[in-house]
C-alpha cells in the first residue's frame, strides 16, 4: 500500500513551523526522521491532511553540555548521539541506548525528538528520559514550556503534547563523578524494540553504601516507569550478595506488566528481575570504576 | 496535493521529474528515473533493500518522500558502480558468493559502502550488527560477512598504495 494525500510543508525557520502546525492542528503531522512515521503511512495507519517537514530549519540539530547537564536537539539523528564524545563523557547511557536502536540505516535518520514524541513503551530514548530525569523542551506560537518527562508519557504513543507543540530539544542530567550506570534489554532479533529493558544508575556515600540509585523500567507497561518508591528505600543500603537481585524481584512484585502477543505477563516479570538485576550490577561496577563488558 | 516538480541529484546528476508529494524516494527512483538497482521489499524500514545514501548516509527510500530530497545529494546503487568491471565491495560479493538472487544486494553495497568509510576494518561481529539491518533469504549471510571483509581488506590496501 501507499501513503493517502498530503499536503507538504517545509518551513525553513521554527516560527513558520510553528505557525503551520498552529494552523494545521490535529489535521497536521511533523516530520522528523520519518522512520516511524512513514511505515505508519505507508500501512495508512497515519493518514495525516498536511506533512510538516521540520529537516530543512537550522539549529535544530546539535549536542549542548554546561557539566550538570546535557541538552540535545530534537532533531539530533541516533547516529551523531551514538557517536558523541561529550555524551560519552558525560551522560554514557545516551549513546549506549542510541547504538541498540534498530538498523544503522535507521540510525542514520531517525531522531531523538521523534522518538520521544512516538512514546513507544519499549524504545530506549523514553527509558533514558525518565532515568536521567528529562526535560522536554517544547514549543508553540502561544510560547515555550519544559515537560518533565514523569508529565510527558501518558500512554502507548500518546504524550502530553497538545496540538500545535513541536519538541526543539531534550534536556538530560549529566551523570556525576563516580556515578555508574547500566542499560540491559532482551529483543528477539537484532534491531527489534527491546520486550523489556531496564536501567540503572548507581553512586556509593563516603561510606561505601549506596548513596543515589535511579532505575527505569521499558516495555512493561503503557509507558516507561521510574522505579521512584524503591529508589528510596534502597538509599543506604549495602551493596553486598544478593543486593541487586533482592532489588530486582522487589521491582518485579511491584511492576504489573500485560501480556500480549510477544510475551506473557509472567514473562515479562522474570525478565524485569534478571534486566535490572543486571543493570544494577554494570552500574556499581562502573561506579567503582571497572570495566563493564 | 498535485503533482508537483521535485528537482533530484542522483549519482551527480540533476533530475526534474513530477510527482504527488506521497510518492516515495524509491519509487520514484525506480518508476520515474528508471533507476532500478533500488529494490523495494516490505516498505517499512525492516528489509533492507531499499537502502540508498542521503548525503553518504545510509537512508531507507521507502522512509523518505522523494519531495523531502531536494537540495540533498542522493546515491545509488548505479551511483556506486564503476563506468567498467566492478567495485571492491561488488568484487568482494562475486567472488564469496555473496548473493544468490541478488535482491539484497543493492542495499547490501550502499550500506556498506557508507560503513566501510566510518569504519574501515570491522570485525566479524561488527558487520552482523550492521548487516541486521538487511535481509537476505538465500545465502545464509556468512559468505556476506566474508565479502565484506574482503572488500574492507582491498580498499584499504587500494588505499594504502
Ligand atoms: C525497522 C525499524 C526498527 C526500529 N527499531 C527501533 C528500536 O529498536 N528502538 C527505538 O527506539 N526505535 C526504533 N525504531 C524507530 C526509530 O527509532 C525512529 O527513528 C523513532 O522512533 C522516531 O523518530 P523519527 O525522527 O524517525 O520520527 P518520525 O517518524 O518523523 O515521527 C514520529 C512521530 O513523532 C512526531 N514528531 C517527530 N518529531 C517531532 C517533534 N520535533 N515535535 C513534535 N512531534 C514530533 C511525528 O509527528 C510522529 O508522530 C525502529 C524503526 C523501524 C522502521
Ligand atoms: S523496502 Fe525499504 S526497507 Fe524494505
Ligand atoms: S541473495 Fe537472494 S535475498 Fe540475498
């Protein structure tokens, strides 16, 4: 099948975009790396009236550091944040969850911005957005707001973006000195969405306890979680055997995960326990300073 | 939404074709520019075989209105084959039998193409990642994975004299 009719837009400047998406509303679709959007289309799942092509404005595509924190465009593809020696000095999560996305074809065009305006449950820049404590920095003719990301996922693919709102850029917490981190998923075949995934970050006190821990969930629900409850009751507790699994099956009891046609409810629990397990163990190895394969 | 003129460059050359807005870079290539090394598969960014580069990248036709490409340089699998014999990385395919029907192929070539330039002598476990990203339902992909070897270890040495 073929895409139905649009009409085709490319602006050259955010404030012609905006205008065009203010006046298209519901009847319009940005275009970013079109790499979820046009399967849609060509299975005319999406049928939009009007196509806003967001790749011909200027600055939209660029990777930003101040040391607390990282902010990258929403038109940055997969590939330059993969390949990003910041982002691999100070938020390593980033291009670890970028290089697992799909194909390097997909890579190549496809974006941040449109990966977290899709809100697929299980894809890795919305886990990474609800770890590192995201904001999405979203704009409209009526002006500027920042969306936490806990506020931005409301369920599979729908986000609090209201019509008319365009994301121009994603604002990540940089990870502190001796912070460690992990990122653990299981997929059927290379480049398939993850059935779970799950990530950690993880730093020790003075005292060798776990001083700041953040863990999020993929794939186990309509939108990523944040793991906020336990996160709280791990604060100060040894990291001795056992200590990431015990963690681990407690997410598992808490996480009410659905079946579907990839896997069951039960499986998805088991998956959970062995993922953030995992994740939690890469991440005191890293905050320790070794080397995790 | 009309047809519309869409100006094109493609392997070098300038092309003024018209076309709805709907219409996809590859068919467009294959139906208005008769460029017809560009195979089209499933249409959904999963097979592979309709790779070409957008400005040396790796690009999925089926993803991209041919529209969205004016201004952009756009590449083939014509675009990458010598005016006589064949590329390293074709030579390389030939000679491990690294296709059988050869639907693949082209994408094969232009993704790899791309590849081989960021990274220029991969290990076996580098190109399957990179070669998951294409389909191929006749070789079994190992003689692929040789091939590329092959072609990375000629161009580098092409380069080195
Ligand atoms: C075969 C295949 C495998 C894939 N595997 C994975 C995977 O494993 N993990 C993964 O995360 N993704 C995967 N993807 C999807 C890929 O990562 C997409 O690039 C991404 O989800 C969407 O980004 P995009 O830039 O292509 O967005 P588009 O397809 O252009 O847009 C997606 C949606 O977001 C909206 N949008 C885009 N940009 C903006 C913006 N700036 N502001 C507001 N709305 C916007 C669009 O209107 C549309 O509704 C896969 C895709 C394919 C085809
Ligand atoms: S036809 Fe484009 S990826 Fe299959
Ligand atoms: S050679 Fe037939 S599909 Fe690859």
């Amino acid at each position: 099948m073929k895409p139905a009719k649009f009409e085709y837009h490319a602006p050259e400047t955010i404030d012609e975009a905006l205008f065009l998406a203010a006046q298209y509303g519901d009847d319009a679709r940005v275009i970013a790396g079109g790499q979820s959007l046009v399967p849609m289309m060509n299975i005319r799942l999406a049928q939009p009236d009007h196509v806003i092509d967001i790749n011909n404005i200027g600055g939209l595509s660029y990777v930003r550091e101040d040391g607390e924190s990282v902010e990258i465009g929403a038109l940055t593809r997969h590939h330059r944040i993969e390949k990003s020696s910041e982002l691999m000095r100070l938020c390593p999560p980033l291009p670890a969850a970028a290089r697992n996305i799909g194909h390097y074809a997909l890579r190549e065009r496809g974006t941040i911005g449109g990966s977290l305006a899709l809100a697929d449950p299980a894809a890795e820049f919305p886990l990474m957005a609800m770890l590192l404590d995201a904001g999405i920095m979203v704009r409209s003719t009526l002006g500027e707001r920042v969306i936490h990301a806990s506020d931005f996922f409301v369920s599979v693919f729908t986000t609090s973006l209201e019509p008319g709102e365009i994301v121009t850029g994603i604002r990540f917490r940089a990870l502190a000195q001796g912070e460690g981190w992990g990122f653990r998923w299981l997929a059927r075949r290379s480049g398939d969405y993850a059935i779970v995934n799950a990530a950690a970050t993880l730093a020790l006190d003075s005292g060798g306890r776990i001083g700041r821990i953040a863990m999020a969930l993929g794939g186990v629900g309509a939108t990523p979680v944040r793991l906020t409850a336990l996160e709280q009751s791990a604060i100060g507790g040894e990291t001795i055997g056992g200590w990431a699994g015990a963690i681990a099956a407690e997410a598992a009891v808490l996480v009410e995960p659905e079946s579907d046609k990839n896997a069951s409810a039960e499986f998805r629990k088991e998956l959970i326990e062995v993922l953030l397990e995992k994740s939690l163990e890469d991440a005191l190895a890293r905050a320790r300073g070794q080397a995790v394969v | 939404m009309s047809k519309v003129a869409i100006k094109l460059a493609v392997n070098g050359e300038m092309h003024e074709i018209f076309a709805e807005p709907r219409k996809l870079l590859s068919d467009v290539l294959r139906e208005d520019l008769r460029l017809t090394g560009t195979h089209v598969g499933c249409e959904h960014g999963v097979c592979g075989s309709c790779t070409v580069q957008v400005d040396g990248a790796p690009s999925r036709a089926c993803l991209i209105f041919a529209i969205q490409m004016q201004g952009r340089e756009i590449t083939t699998v014509e675009g990458l084959t010598p005016d006589e014999g064949l590329s390293p990385l074709q030579q390389a395919l030939h000679e491990e039998h690294g296709l059988q029907c050869g639907f693949c192929t082209p994408g094969i070539i232009t993704t790899f193409d791309a590849y081989l330039r960021e990274n220029p002598d991969p290990s076996d476990d580098e190109i399957r990642k990179v070669l998951s990203g294409n389909l191929c339902r006749c070789t079994g992909y190992d003689s692929i994975v040789r091939a590329v070897k092959r072609a990375a270890r000629m161009i580098r040495e092409g380069a080195a004299e």
